[in-house]
C-alpha cells in the first residue's frame, strides 16, 4: 500500500513538471506575421499565410524557455500577383533555392509577468543575423497573444538591391496566438 501512494505520488510530481514545461500549441489561423515597407513614398503591407511557431514561455526553469518560428517563403502575400512573384524571385527571397525564413531563440528573458526580451538567430536567404525584440503579452480567459514589432534593414539579408524609392527597413510585427493549456 505504501508503495502504491508513493508512485502515485511520483506520477503527480512528475505529470506537474511536464505541465509547466510543455510547449504551447499554437492557433495557425490567429497568428500572423505582417511586414510594412516604403516603396515610392507609399507603406506597401504583406504578409506570410504559412507560419508555424513552437515555443515554451511557460517555464520556470529559464534554460528551458524558447520560442521558434519557421515563415514559409511561397506563402508571401501583398494581394499583388505580380509584385508577390517578383518578391519570390532570386533578387529578392529566392524561395527556390531558400523556401523558409527561419528564427531560432539563443535566449528568451522573463523582464515581467507580461513581457519578455527575446534574443535569437534570424535566417533568411542563409543568412544569419542576431535580432533582439521585446515580446508582450495579451491574455484572455481563453488564449495568450504575444506580439512583438522590430525593424529590419532588408539588404543585411540580400533581399532586393540597392534602391532609391525601395526603403532599407522592414518593420515586422508577429501575433502568436495560443490556447491556455
């Protein structure tokens, strides 16, 4: 009988500790990643419609927070037929030769119940560049969004030419969206 309430006891342990660290599962059609940029004096807005983000930000064990995305290059949208084929083009994303954008967490840093510093590796066309953004929290009774907004400068990573209506910088804003667990 002692044996049995003590591996029960281990079986409570062990399933609250795999509760606090599991990975958070993402609502695909709540979450999206938008892009703004200058062209010709004018803001021209896009998005990815393919993202999937896997993440752990529900840990207390700092090593074991990360927050990953993958942007599927093909899935580019500007409602521009035309300027989205140009954009998939080797002079801009190559989506051919490099189909996904890819970000992976170095660190992710707790600075307050609702936001976080997120500090990770950004791949895109092979190559690689440190971004650091802040991460804030919205929730609800039924769903965390974490939202973040930075700046890129869109030649660090080769994706069109020099340009003199074409800006440099990319402001990227990402909603991820999860269910409560």
């Amino acid at each position: 009988m002692l044996k049995t309430i003590r591996n029960v006891g281990m079986l409570i342990i062990l399933s609250t500790f795999s509760c606090l660290s599991q990975e958070m599962v993402q609502k695909k059609t709540a979450t999206t990643v938008t892009f703004t940029i200058r062209n010709f004096g004018f803001n021209v807005a896009g998005l990815f419609k393919e993202v999937a983000i896997s993440s752990n930000l529900k840990s207390a064990n700092a090593k074991e927070l990360f927050f990953n995305a993958v942007l599927r290059v093909n899935s580019i949208f500007t409602d521009s037929d035309a300027r989205d084929t140009h954009l998939l083009a080797p002079d801009y994303f190559d989506a051919e030769k490099y189909p996904k954008i890819v970000f992976e967490s170095t660190a992710v840093e707790k600075i307050s119940p609702s936001k976080y510093v997120l500090k990770g590796v950004l791949t895109i066309k092979g190559v690689d560049k440190i971004v650091e953004t802040f991460l804030e929290i919205e929730s609800s009774k039924s769903e965390n969004i974490f939202l973040a907004n930075f700046a890129l400068d869109r030649r660090d990573f080769g994706v069109g030419g020099s340009s003199l209506v074409l800006s440099d910088n990319v402001n990227i804003k990402m909603k991820y969206v999860t269910g409560k667990n």
